[in-house]
C-alpha cells in the first residue's frame, strides 16, 4: 500500500488509516511502576518533584498515561518496591487501588539484586539458604501475580561474577535450573514464567543468563509455561535483535518484551530514542508471524525505561506515541509484495517495501484512530494541558525522596 | 601447585613438569590447510613465494609442522579447494600423499561460501535447487571424511543477508533445520557434524547461524551426532567465551574448536596473540569438564588461522607453541583450592588461583615434556634451521599465484 | 514547520516543498567509479554481469545516475584502477571521455594498500624506498588531480599492524606525518588533502591513522589546506559520529564524508539502510552549522560503497534517494524551535523536534523538486524502465570477470 | 634478556632482577580515596563493614596498602566527598592526618556530577549560572591541591546529554573550552589540569569528552599546563590503548591514568583482571618512550577502581601487585632486539620478543625487591595477618552506611 501512495494519495490514507486502526487497536503496551519512581546512575539520582514514591501515586500517574493513551491498561509491579505485604492479605486492596486510577496490575518482578544477601547471586548464589530464599521470593511473587489476576511473572537475574575463577559457571546454570524448575511448578495453569538475559550489568564479568540461548535453555528446562523475554537493550553491540525475535518466535518460545532504546549498552533511553528503525524492524517480524499464523503471538508488551531527566509521566507517553508510530509503520509494510520480492531475490524491491512503509507518515492515521476513541488527537498537549503535574508537584512536596552518592 | 612454588621451588617445579607433561600428552592440535595457501582482505593477497598452492604442498608444510611440534597430526581439507574429485575414487590417493609427510587427513569441511551459485546462500536459498547443491555437497564431504576416515565434518554458513527485509529469516531457518538434518541422517556411526557459528561477515546485516544458540537449536534438531563448533574469533565485543564452553559443555552439545584471536571482529589472528588470558579460560573450562567428569570431553581442536603476512609455516609453529604454552598454565591450576575459595566465595583467593597459573612460567617444563618426547626444545628455531623454506621457496618458484584487487 | 502539520496542512506542505527544494538544489553526491565494479569479501567476489570493468564503463554508469537523479555531476576515481598512465599526457582524454557521459572526475584516491610492496604498510613503511614509492603515487595523484580540474585529493592509509609489538606506532606516527606535509607542498592552490580513518582493516592490530584525532592531528601538521575525511563505517561500535563532524566542524578541520551504513564493522552497506536516524543526525548536524554560519561549510560528500549483491547502479540510484530524503527530514528541522527548547532544557520537546521532521514524509517534496527540475519522479523506475542495464549486459558480455577465491 | 632466559638460568635471573629492581624503584601508585569507601551499581551497593567512612579512615586505609607494598605515598582526594572545608583553614589538618596514616594527599578530583544542579552538566550547562558553580569548584579545588602540596588537579566532566537533538554539542564544547582556560588561569607554576575522557555512562546519548581527541583539543586549547589523563576503562570495544598512549606521548600531551580494568564498558575491575597482556603493551609504550627519551614521562599514575565485592583495602594491595607484576615484565622487554627485528620486519620474532618477556615469571624478582626494601614478599598475606581488618570491623561497627535501591 505504501508503494502506490503517491498515485492514488486519498485512497492510500484512507487504507492506511484502516490498517493502522486496526493494528493499533489490539495492541497494549504495559507501563511499569518503577518507571514513575526517582532512579539514577551509579553516580546518583536526579529527583523530580513529581516522582512517585507509593504504589499509589505509581498508579495514579500510570492511570494518567492510560487515559491519554488509551492503550496502558496494565501496570507492571516490583515486587520488593511495591509489594511488602502478603498477596493473600493485601491483593484485594492493592486491586481496590489500581481500579480507583483506572489501571490493574500487570506482569510480577520478582526483586532479586539490592539485599545485601545477593552480593553473590541469587538463585545462583553458592549459598542454598540464599538460594532458597530466592526461590521463595519468587513463589511469593507468583503468588501474587495469581491474586492480581496477572498471568506473568518476570524475573530478571543479576547473578554472575566480576572476576575471572570466581564462579562456577556451570554450577550456578544448574541451580538456575533447579531453582527455576521449582518456581514453574508453584504457576497456576494460566500463569507464564519469562525469563530474561542480559549479556553485563551489575555484573560485569559473566552474567549467568547472559544471552537469549541460556534464556531458551534455562526456559526449555523449567516447563512448558516458561517463555524468554526479551529487553530491547540487553544486547552486544552488533546483535540483531529482529533475528532472535524471528527465532523465538519460530521456536515458540517468545514470551514478551522490555522496550527501551540504548546506544553503547543497556542504558535504558526511551524506546525509539536512538534507532527507530530497529524498532520498527522487530514490529515487523512480529506482525508477519501473527499474519501467517493467523492468530496473536500472545506476547507480553513492556515499557522498561529509567528517565532520570525527563518528567516521567510525559516521558511514558512520547514513549507510548513514539511506539504506536513504529508499530503502525510495520503495519503498513506491503507483505505480499515483501515476499514475492524475496522470492525473487530482487533485493531494492524488498528493501524498499521495508523502507516505504517507514517513509510514511503514519501520524495522521494515529490521529484518527485515537479521534475515534474518543482520545485527545495529542496525548503530550492534552497531558500537559490537564494540569496534572502541577497538581502533583504540590502534593508530593513533603515526600522526601533520598538523594545517594557515588561514593 | 602454583601458590607454593616459592617455598619449594624445585618441588614446584618438578611438579608443575609432571601435570604439564600429563596435559600435553593427550592434547592434539589440527592444523587447516587453508593456512598454508595464500590468504588475504578484501584489499588483496600479499603472497608468499612459499606458500601452498596443491594438497600436497598443504601436507608437506603441515608435516613440518608435526615433525617439530609432535602434536599436529591431522590436516583439516576444505572440500573445494583440497578435494576436487571423487571420494570412492581418489581417497586412497590422499591417504596415501598424506602418509608420506607425515601427517593424516582430519575434518572435512564443504565450501558453501564461493561459488556464484552461493550469492544469497546455500543451505538456506530462496532456491530449492541450489538448497540441493549444497546439500550434496555436504553429504559428499561426509563421503569424503568417511573415506578418509576422518570423523568430523565441519560446515561453515555463510548464508545471511546484508540489508533489512530482503530475507525471511525465518523461513531461512527451518529450511536449515530441514537440510542440516538430511545432512544427518548421510551421517556414518562414527562420524559428526560440527556446526559453527559467526555473527558476521560476509553477511553484513544478518548471518543465519549468528550466534551459538542458533548452531544449538540447529544442531540438536539435526540429529544425535551434531555438535556446535566454537570458532574463537566469531563472538560480538565484550561476550564471555568461556562462559558459551562451558555451557555448551553442560549440555554435552561442544563439539569442537577453531582456534585464532582477534581484537575487533573475525580477524583470524595467530591464536593467544591479542588476550592470551582469554585462550588460558577457555582452557581452564575444558580441563575442570575433564577433571570433573573423569574423562575427555571429544573435543577436536583445530586452528583456523589465515595469516597474511608471517610466513605460514614458522607462524603456525608459533601458534601451537602459544596453545600449548597457554593449555600447560591451565593444566597447573589448583582446581582443589580453586573449589574451596569458590565455595566460601573468597574472590580474591579464587582469583589468583587463576593468576598465578597464569603468572607460571611453563616454557621450562614445556621444553621437558618436548626432550622427554625427542622433540626439539625450540621447534620454530629448529624448523628455521632445517632450510625447509629455503628449498620450497625454489621449488615453487614456478608456481603462478593470483593476486587480487579489491575492485 | 513540521510540528504545526497537522493544523494547516497545504501550507505545511507547500513550506515544506520550498525548505526540502532549497537544500536540494544546493547539495551534490559525489559517485565512486570503484561502485560500479566487482567488488566482494575475501570470502570472494559475486560477479554482475553489468560490472563496469574499464573507466568508460564507469563513467557510463555514473552519468546514468547522474541522469535520472540531476545531483551526482562528479565521479571519485580511484588512481591505481581507473587512471593508469600519466597526468600530463591522458588527462585531457579522461575529461573528454567523462564528458561523454554528462559528468567530470571528482576527488582523486591514491591507491596505497594493494601492491605487494604495501604489505607492512605505504607512507608508514619502515622501508623508505616503499615510503618515497608511496609519496610519489600520492604526488602523482595530485597531478591527476589538477589535470583533471579536481580539488580534493582522498588517500585512505591500510598502513597498520596485525600482532602487538611488531611496530613501533610513535614512529610511524612520525613518518605519516612527514609524507604528508610533504604531500601538502604539492598541492596547488585550490587543492585540498582529505585524511580519513578507520578502526580496523585491513589490519587488525593497530591502524596508524584509526580515529578522527589521530586524522585531525595529521591534517594540521600537514599544513593549511588538509582537511579530515568521515567516513560513516568507519567507527567504533557505539561512537556518537554527529559529534564527531560537529566537532571537526567548530575546529573549522571537516572537508567531506565517505557515505555508506554498517553494522558490524566497515560493512560498505548502502547508506541510509541499516540506521537512517543516524544519517539523518550528521545532516542535522551540517545543516544547523551552515545555517549558523551563514555560508555553506565546502565539504566534499561522497558515497563511497561497495554493493556486491545489488545491481550497482540500481542501488547508486537508491543511495541517492536515500541520501536526498534524509538530508530533505534534516532541512525542515524547526532549528529556532530547537534553539529555545534547549535553552530551556526541555528535553522532550527539543527531541520531538528531531522526530518531527524525520517522522515528516517528504518523499512528496523531493518529487516535486524533481519535476520542478524536469526530472523523473522516481528515478529508480525510470532508469529501470530505460534498457540501460540489458543493453550493457550484453555489451559487458565479452569482459573476462576475474572471480578470487578465499585460499 | 629473557630469550635467552633457558641457557644461563642463573644469570638471566640475576639480570631479570636487576632490571625489575630498576624498574620498580621508580614507580608509584596513586590509592584513590573513594577505593576505600562502599560504592556499587545502579542496582545497589553491597556494604561492607570496613569500608571508610571518613577521609581519616580513608587515610588509613591507604596507609597499609603503602605499608605492606612500599609503592603508593600518595591517596587522591575527591573534593565532594573528603575537602568539604576552605583550602586555606583547613589544609594543614588534612596534611597532618595524611602524615599520622604514612601517606600524602595526591591528585585532586573535582567532583562534578553528582549534586542536583548538574543534571544538564556542569561546565557545558546551558545555564551560566552553573557553569560558574562548576567552575568554582574547579578553583576551588586547584586552592585544595595547591595547599596540599599536589600538582594534578584531575576533573572527570560527567557533561552529556540522553537523547538526540537535546544539546547543543557545538555550543556545550565552546563552553568546556572558555571554562578550562579558566581554570588553567586559576593553577599555580607547579600544577598540572588532568583532562578525562569517557566515550558514556551517565550520559548515554554524548559525552562532551567522549575520546582522547577531544582532550587533546581541550587541554591545548586550556594552556601549556594541561595534559590529557587516560582512564583505561573509558574506551570502545576493540580501541587500540596503547595506541593512545603512544600518540600522547608523542605529542607531549599525556598527563597520566586511572588503571582499572573492563569487559564490556566502564566496569572499574580490578586493573589486570580481565586482560593483562593489554595492560603489559601500555607499561611498554611508556617504558619504550622514557627508554628512548632518556627521562622520565613525569606520568601520574593512579589506582581508579570501584570494588563492591572484594575486600577493598586487600583488593588494593591485590592490584599493586598485579600492576608491578605487569610492569616488571614490560620493564624486561628486550627494546633493542625488538627495534632490529621491526627495522627488518622480523613480525614473529618482535611479538616473540614481548612474548617472552610477558611469560617470563617475574614474581620471584619482585620479592627479591620487596626483599632488599625491608619490604613483605608477600603484601597481601603479610597485611592479612596483621589483623587491621578484624580491627576496623570492630571499630567501623558503629557507623551507619546508606544501602541504596535502584527505584
């Protein structure tokens, strides 16, 4: 469609406008808590004065990106950061809460990095007793991700090593194994456990799950409802991400996303930020999956973004515009052409379908499908129109966030 | 071993003789015959007047290479440019040219790489017909290695492409799988099938066995007797070799090794030339596999090196010396005291565990084992004084090489 | 302009036209006669059967680019390859021939990395007869280059190392520097020397001139009228090359691009086809210095690639469509917008500047500029539609095409 | 000297050591004061329970590395987090603590990124007003330095931006250049301004001082007095460092470094943790060049690592010795073998050369010299079995570390 839009230019839009609707409107991306909360660098935070500090004002804020957006209904929690208390005890009201802005709880973080006990690891700490609380840990968040009504719990592992000899490699793979094997048979049947990698950070000389292979092993051994996540941002340089997700995929084994953009390594920028293009390259294999399958690919979609300068609230909905824009531009790629054109090897032909959709401007068809709505054409003006962060600002003065120091 | 040498350092010393003798006794190390022709960049060839142009001449330098080093006894072939004819027909032949320098045929790898026909793949083309060529050419190099009687073959693909959109990858993939499994299945009871991986070149935007999760993947859907191939040079920036060795050794799919170095991207350096350190990990995985399981782990250990400007013969004497150097300080590691600091998580003891095997000067009890075996002490300044380079230089004087332009 | 779009959007359309047809009209794309020869990896050369093999060839299918894009009036020639014989003597047949074709000669490439000579390196050469060799075909270039009515002359150095130790790079260092300002005292008044870099390769331990720094420094002990060349691929994975070319543009030492796109490493992928965003930031970048300036910053912009899969000049065409829509995005840049949001440090909006104009199709813009100029629409398809490429095929049939093998 | 290390045993050691005595004799270790204080990642820092709190514990902390290794009088400060007073009242206090603990204040860092105001930066802040801030904290910090009896004032600017189009990089590098003369202006005849480079980390988008180029343009642009300081963590992946170095010295531009080690980015290891050959080739530019100039570099040469696992005071004493270790055998590289083999284009004879001298063991030479100082041959198990850190446990109990939590 997008290769004729100069010859028919009113036709094409309105075509364009349907594909576009129709992809948007079956997309959700899931905004996570911590990406309202005051983070930072090793070197330090940069506090807002809209930053939230509470579950509460997380939802609040979250619940403002939805109803702007009308396409976050879902918010991810952190266990540790969001979920003190007991699932059996607190879901209702934590439930009762998400409701009151709008929103419901979404994917379950297990928090396996900051206590002092995971110096070393966690379900792959030396240690069993670290190992074991680890693993309850992750129970419990299973646990209450199946009173929130939330079908997937997403651990990320930082465990590794930051110096040659001193890990055993292959020794902490198979605790991962065990542990992880454990903590699938504590899922209810509709519950999904994701698995993420990430090649460094905290740990800077091995990661245990460095990689999208171990990720698929450690999965492939803990059952049938483990899956991989991918980060968008936990990447070697170089890597090609679109291919690991065409894998996955065709393995059966992709369970959802963390979307972040980053130039050098994992730096959490707002997806899109840095290379748009990428992003709209993995949209694209994922929609020409699902339209050869004829069915959705049942994937997780996450924002998982730390903007330590930008307002948050605002900086998730230019995320939330800026992904729609990437994911409607894969929309509008000419597949049939795309795989006649690869069939003949007639390589500019198939480049350029790529490149024609992403030529478009598709702003105009986002604009009417969110006219349709009922939503604000503009969700950033209509945001910053409300007054919202005014409000806020004022309400949060005596919170007192906490500065830290490098050293 | 290594921590005490202060104390008894003729006790040490003797002792550290004993392990490395132990270690290089079994260790073998396959020399390429595509090492001994001229190479070159994109930029050209800078040829060799004694470089190899006919199998024999691979023999002949690999030969000296055995004859000094006493641990290289098997020349890996490359189908196309060793192997022109028939197996059935010619092996003996080979066999028999092979035995009178010394040496015998060892892996087999197919040429999937060079022809036109190749130009958007072989395994993996758009084109069902040249999907069969290439086919048949593996099942023909299996040919050739069971008459040979060599075990491993080695396919290398570069298939991939160099711009978005112009290949379905995933398509790609299962028409790998489709054929690594017919590959397979021409398999004899003795024989493997090596799956290498590389994440680019010549394929520039995505290369269909990028990484060793997908040769994995391939591998274990291509039947009982495939493993992955570790080429040390095809690894992205920064990504932990010896953490792929020794999952891959966990999951008893490594098959083997093609060993170089590099510094940026495949650069095919002389083997422990940039981060020796590295080299001695990797080795360290392999030995606390073996010592732990009690046995060896089968591994085929080949170089692959194209060394453009050291003379071919001397730098591929260098090269096994470096090996053998590095895999003796690996061998001297105190595996026991490394367990014990492990499990107490004393990093700085597991450490230097590994640094003062390193920091171990091995060449004396190198050159021990070597008398021991009637070997020269000093193999490249044994072979410098044999005149073989003198003569082959005149002998091949006549030979016509091809110098190549970059356009 | 691209912000208020959506409000008014003929007269958003028709400034548009007017900014994209301004930048165009003043910007040329300089072709690289080696672009349309055979051209591969060392893994081999896939041959066209189009290939220009002769510089009448060249020029033939540049002035074809020339033709249906109206903005590649100059053709970079490469001296070893295309210019042979001698300045004082051919240099007014190579004018003439080139004006057959409807374009001239551009910068001229002394060719110092593929004489066997050049093995250890060319104005670095620890040899100084290979030095003065070098000098000589560099000086020789300059004389091309003023015969031909050329201002820049574009040496790229190989000259580097593959092992550690084997060169002494302080004194390489010394002996480029030399070479070059001895290189400079030839030049002619209107003459400029361009100094690229590059990482890596064709060696792989050190290159002498492997960064911008290192190229700037030279260029300024050369003397006034050298200038550093950017060449997009060659960088470090990760280096921000925007601030690279602002920075060699405040330091008034930018003379000019080599275009083309990678990802890995020195792909010599089309430009424009793996990161757009990226091409799109340098624009920026050029653009915001002119307009500051007031006056044009004289760099020389020249694609230089190496296609070996496309139709050469198919994909010369794309490049150019390419180039011309990317640098059209970075024309309507709202640069007073941006100026005020960063003034006041609001992120979101300064970005959503950027992503404005590139999100802002102006394919329609271009065409406009194209008829306006009397030019075909869609040049790819016009071009196609001339039987250029079938008549040639069958005129090119008789050239013997050198095919190389890796070994 | 080491080739010929297996035929006169004996005398090649006594050589050895006097050569490594010579070598050592001459070389000091900057301590940075944060070393000893609790530091981490983003995601946490792991406390310690002898960490310091104090610039006195910090002194005294650095007093025992210098105790037990001899080599390392002087601690760098951070003026943040150890000078909170005035130079002038407060300096002879902070001399006479240093002098109780046998140490001296060194370097003075600036410190710059870590306060509210700086989260656009600080001397390349949009806003003057923190421009000035910084730069009197810069002057504030030379008053420091100048009453402590240092010479090197070392600033890291942290100055950068996340996202596109949000800075003005142009702009930002014409203000870090008029801030630095500044600065310069402000130093006594005896100090020196020590420019960091940092290619990322916090800012991910750009860095002001994103490499050595930029310096380099920044301390000539300062005054004579600048120099460029080289943090060896701070490169791209694959960036030849001693590469680097040589140019810097070659220009008379480099000032010093922050050792560390790295995988993947920034990672502060321990310095020779990761690659030590790499470590080995930098000591042999600097040797090579203070060999061939006939004096010293005048290099500072400091310790710049973040331990958050190790025991900080031991993992110290642990990177002395891994840095004399690498330094003596850079110190018995045989220069004038070396230099006769690349004159000749000898390549595996000059990398054998600095083969050799890096297999060599040269620990038994460096006890004979810690020997002949009075000093322990073995620091660490020397300060280990001194029971400061039982002690300081015990003392440090009481006071109260902030653990920190990524969101």
């Amino acid at each position: 469609m997008p290769l004729s839009s100069s010859h028919h230019p009113t036709r094409a839009a309105d075509a364009c406008e349907v594909r576009v609707a129709a992809a948007l409107e079956g997309w959700r991306l899931e905004l996570p808590s911590w990406g309202f909360a005051d983070t930072g660098t090793r070197f330090g935070k940069f506090l807002q004065p809209t930053a939230a500090h509470t579950i509460e004002e997380k939802f609040a804020d979250a619940g403002q990106v939805h109803l702007y957006t009308g396409c976050c209904p879902t918010v991810a929690l952190h266990a540790q950061w969001d979920l003190p208390g007991d699932a059996a005890g607190d879901a209702r009201a934590v439930l009762q809460m998400a409701a009151r802005y709008g929103v419901r709880p979404g994917s379950i973080s297990p928090t396996l990095f900051q206590d002092q006990e995971y110096k070393h690891g966690s379900l792959a700490n030396e240690q069993p007793g670290i190992r074991q609380r680890a693993l309850d840990h992750i129970v419990a968040s299973i646990a209450w991700a199946r009173a929130l009504g939330s079908s997937d719990v997403t651990p990320w592992f930082a465990d590794g090593s930051n110096f040659p000899a001193t890990a055993d490699m292959r020794q902490r793979k198979r605790w991962l194994t065990a542990g992880l094997a454990r903590a699938h048979a504590a899922l209810g049947p509709e519950q999904r456990l994701l698995i993420e990698y990430k090649p460094f950070e905290p740990a800077f000389y091995h990661t245990d799950i460095a990689d999208w292979g171990m990720a698929l092993l450690l999965a492939r051994a803990a059952g049938p409802q483990a899956r991989v996540l991918v980060d968008t941002g936990h990447h070697y340089a170089g890597q090609n991400i679109e291919q690991i997700v065409a894998w996955l995929l065709d393995e059966g084994m992709l369970g959802g996303f963390h979307l972040n953009d980053r130039r050098y390594a994992d730096d959490d920028l707002t997806f899109g930020s840095i290379d748009p293009y990428q992003g709209f390259r993995i949209f694209a294999e994922i929609l020409a999956f699902e339209r050869e399958r004829g069915s959705s690919a049942g994937l997780a979609t996450m924002i998982d973004q730390s903007h330590n300068l930008k307002n948050k609230v605002e900086e998730m909905i230019q995320t939330v515009m800026s992904g729609q824009e990437l994911y409607a531009k894969a929309a509008i790629i000419d597949f049939d052409a795309l795989a006649a054109a690869r069939g003949e090897q007639r390589l500019i032909d198939a480049e350029n379908i790529y490149k024609d959709a992403f030529s478009t401007d598709v702003r105009p068809a986002v604009r009417a499908w969110r006219r349709a709505r009922g939503l604000a054409e503009d969700p950033l003006a209509a945001f910053r129109a409300s007054g919202y962060l005014e409000r806020v600002a004022r309400e949060r003065a005596g919170h007192t966030a906490t500065a830290t120091s490098y050293a």
